[in-house]
C-alpha cells in the first residue's frame, strides 16, 4: 500500500469541502482578555480580540486563580508525579472533589484528566458495569458521550434532539426491568439551546432510567453558585452523575463527575480513562479550587457575561446578520456554507484584528455552517459595536443576505 498517497488524499478531502482545519498562532496577554497576539503574518505579533474563547468568565485571567496557581508552583512544584493511586493523590485534588460534590449537592466528585476523559471514561464504565444497559443519546451529545457509549459495547438509543415524546417512545419499547442510562448535555454549545432536564427527570423516575448530564457549557455560569443549568432549575438531585469542565468558565484545565459515594467509587474502581492516567497537576488543580471558589460566592462575572451575550444578539439583529436562536451566552451567526464561513473568520482576523473561528462539518451538521461568538463580562460595548460593523461590511462584500433589521 502506498500509505503517503491514502493519507494525503484524506487531507486532500478536506481542503476540497472547505474544512482543512488552521489552527490560529495566538497568545492571550494576562489580565487584557480578551486583548490577544495573533502570530499569523510575518510582522511579528498583530494585536486581536478574540470572539470565541471557552474561557467565558475570564476565569483563566483572574488574579485569584493565577495567585492560587503561582503558589502551588512554589510550594510542591510543577506536576503530580504519579496517578492517583501511586502517588499523584495530592491534597489539592482531594480538596476540589470536595468542593465539586458539594456545588452540585452531591455525596462525592472525581477529577479526570479533562471533561473528554471523563464523558468517556465514565460513560463506558457505568455501562459495562450494568449488564444489558440501553443508553439513550440525545442526537446533538458530544464526541466524548458518544466515545463513552460506543466504548461500553452496549446496546444505544439515539433521540432526536431534545425530543421528550421521541425519547419515551424509545424507552417505552424497551423491556421495563432492562437497565437504562439516559445521557445528555445541559447547554448544547453549537446551537446555544437548553435541554428540558425536569422532563427528562420525570421520564427517568417512570421507565427507571439513570441520568447523565453533561453540563460542561453551563457549570460556573448559570445557578446562584454556578452549579450549573441543573443549580438553576432546582433539579441536581434527581440527576445521577453531573459531569463538567474545569477548562471553560472555570478557566483552567480538567474534568470530572459528580454523583453518589456508590457512582463515585465504582468509576474510580473501574474506569481505564481515570486509573490508568498521571493525575492533574497540583498547579492546575490549585487554580480551579481558587477559580470554583470565586464562582461560588460571585455573580458578578455570570451577570456581566449574561449582559454581553444579550447585548451582542440585540446587536446582531438590528444589524440584519443572521443570529441563531440561542437561549444562552453563545451567539451563533449562521453562514450556510463552509467555504464562506471560513473567508469571513480570515478577513475578520487579517483586517480587523477580529479572531472567530469558524465552526463547520462534522461540529455542526453540513449547511449550518457557523460563526460562533463567546462574548463575556470582559467584552466591552465598543467592541460588540465595532464587530457588528466590521460584520456588516463583510456581508455586503461577499453579497450575503442580510435579514430585516429586528
Ligand atoms: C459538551 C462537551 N462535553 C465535553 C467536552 C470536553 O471538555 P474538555 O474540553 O474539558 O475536554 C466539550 C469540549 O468542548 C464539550 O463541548
């Protein structure tokens, strides 16, 4: 076989579609965020505002979570030194399951590597554990749910997106004593929609179903202590395992799940993707319990990332750009075409220092191309303006529709 040729005509596959993926040279500078270095021409470093960081709250600019995290570097040094079970079991860690469990009103949390790990890690296992365990998938689920599930070997449902009357005809076909799992996302992330979780809860209690809620978009930034959509809807204890992110609102890096003392040690006990893996490094986990700890106790960085999103759709809409409709912080603005999507993110970044990356196929579903805006309490009203602007000129250079002004 001729491996060179196969490999470079997959690549070549992707550039013919219009979704070779470039991954964009930057350095955020510490405390200006969302002020950033692009390293994409040869004039050295061209200042930019970057649009689309999952660090929605600035967490990862916070001088709480940096003084947390310059600390921990002084004090044990750099990495872990080992997994959990030899040797990388630091206090830290212990610390933040503790602070974990408790943000959700649960009885126990563990740390992964990063959410991925911990969709997959979990997922897989809890259904292994099970015998005969049907997981039910919303259709828009994450790669890393869908990993976890494909993984486990057992038997999968997938529901239509949101789709309370299509997921009970799915578990109503099912024999009624077969375990089941019913795993799904909190904030979906393309399309910035809410799932019904207290509906799917009841649907749960009547077919005996467990819960899994990725609620990696929503832990930090939405509930009174950033417990996440479940905090807000008053509906955490009827979930069985709440999984999240520590590299998005809280700014740093990990993952990890939190449910019973039972769920818990059987994941810990069983689960490849968390034994098996040197644990977070103390400086990384060091920054999440300061940045966790933050977000308990403040609004502030929720209430000004809510003001900026609403902000910046109004804005959008009055424009006649093609604002999606989300619910949430993310505002995603439709294109329809990956080959265009991709020009728009280039003059954006090339004239007006504006960094959004364009999100295309398999992300999002062919034809619903997007751009996808992250505006955060760090974005201010002037910049919302200008890249509304510079957005407008764009359409009319590349003759996009624009819509009605709202
Ligand atoms: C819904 C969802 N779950 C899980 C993950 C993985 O989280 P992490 O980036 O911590 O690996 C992502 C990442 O983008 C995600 O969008």
């Amino acid at each position: 076989m001729d491996y060179q040729r196969v490999f470079t005509q997959a690549i070549d596959r992707l550039h013919a579609e219009g979704r070779y993926r470039v991954f964009i040279d930057i350095l955020r500078n510490k405390g200006m965020f969302p002020n950033a270095r692009c390293f994409a021409g040869h004039n050295g470093p061209k200042p930019i505002t970057v649009w689309c960081s999952n660090d929605y709250l600035s967490m990862g600019q916070h001088p709480k979570v940096i003084a947390a995290m310059e600390e921990a570097l002084h004090d044990v040094g750099a990495g872990a030194g080992g997994t959990r079970n030899i040797g990388g079991n630091t206090h830290y860690h212990i610390d933040l399951e503790a602070e974990l469990a408790d943000l959700h009103g649960k009885e126990g949390a563990l740390l992964f590597t990063s959410g991925y790990v911990s969709n997959e890690a979990t997922l897989a296992t809890l259904a292994k554990i099970l015998p005969g365990c049907i997981i039910f998938s919303d259709e828009l689920n994450h790669a890393s749910m869908i990993a976890g599930i494909r993984n486990s070997g057992c038997e999968k449902r997938v529901f239509r997106h949101n789709d309370l009357a299509h997921l009970e005809e799915l578990l109503a076909a099912e024999a009624p004593d077969a375990p089941k799992l019913i795993a799904f996302e909190s904030v979906y992330s393309m399309d910035g929609d809410v799932a019904p979780i207290a509906e799917i809860c009841d649907l749960a209690d009547k077919y005996n179903a467990l819960t899994y809620l990725d609620e990696v978009h929503a832990v930090g930034m939405y509930g009174a202590h950033g417990g996440g959509i479940s905090e807000r809807d008053g509906v955490a204890h009827r979930i069985t395992v709440i999984e999240g992110t520590l590299a998005k609102a809280f700014g740093v890096m990990g993952g990890y799940i939190a449910a019973d003392k039972v769920v818990i040690d059987v994941i810990r006990s069983y689960a490849p993707g968390f034994i098996f893996t040197t644990s977070l490094a103390p400086v990384l986990v060091a920054g999440v319990l300061a940045s966790v700890r933050h977000l308990k106790s403040s609004s502030a960085e929720r209430d000004g990332q809510q003001a900026a999103a609403a902000m910046l759709k109004r804005l959008f809409a009055e424009a006649g750009l093609p604002v999606m409709p989300s619910t949430t912080h993310i505002v995603p603005l439709l294109v329809g075409d990956p080959v265009k999507t991709k020009k728009i993110s280039d003059i954006l970044l090339a004239e007006y220092g504006v960094y959004v990356q364009p999100i295309n196929y398999p992300t999002v579903p062919r034809g619903l191309e997007r751009l996808r805006f992250t505006p955060g309490p760090s974005h201010t009203e002037e910049m919302m303006q200008e890249l509304t602007q510079a957005l407008v000129e764009i359409w009319d250079r590349l003759e996009l529709e624009l819509r009605q002004a709202a």
